[in-house]
C-alpha cells in the first residue's frame, strides 16, 4: 500500500463526494462514469502529470496535493488508486478487465 492508498475515500464515500460537491462540480458525479473516464485516460494519449487531468475531472485545485484540504487529497488519492488499479488491470490482466456498470 502506498501513502496515497491509505489516504483514499471507500467507493460509498467518493460517489457520496461526488453527489454533493459543487463550486467546481466535478465532470462526474457517479462511480461507473469515474471508472469510464478513468478507463479513457489509461487507453488514451499520455498526460505529463496526472494532475493535468485528475484535477479539473474531480474539480479540484491543481496544487490539490501541496495546498488542498486533506478531503481533497483524498478524493485525489481516490482518483490515483481507481487509475492504478485500471492500469494494472488493463496491461497485465486484460482478460480480467471489466467496465463498472450503475445498475
């Protein structure tokens, strides 16, 4: 486990986050749309820093991880843990892949 991991929300706690937060709101509001969107960063073109495009999807300060609230960075922690897991998946297992569908 790293630090980031120990820090991330549950799943019921980040979609709970997500639900509520505003002023910015995040592009997604639910579970399976941060999987799908997570899903097209790992597959899409590389981003220098994942911060480039973590930050504006969960509507977050850039400098989340040296200046943001400690809910912030674990909503970002959040974030990073869901990516690792698809990357990991989809690279070494990818017969194990499968989207998260909201039934």
């Amino acid at each position: 486990m790293s630090a980031l991991d120990d820090m991330a929300l549950s799943d019921e706690a980040l979609e709970a986050w997500m639900a509520a937060k505003t002023n910015p709101r995040p592009l997604v509001r639910t579970m399976s749309a941060l999987d799908g969107f997570v899903t097209a960063a790992v597959t899409g073109p590389r981003f220098a820093d994942p911060q480039d495009w973590m930050c504006p999807l969960m509507g977050l300060p850039r400098d989340v991880l040296a200046k943001g609230s400690a809910t912030d960075q674990a909503v970002f922690a959040s974030v990073a843990r869901i990516h690792n897991r698809i990357n990991e998946t989809l690279f070494d297992r990818p017969q194990d892949y499968a989207p998260r569908f909201t039934t």
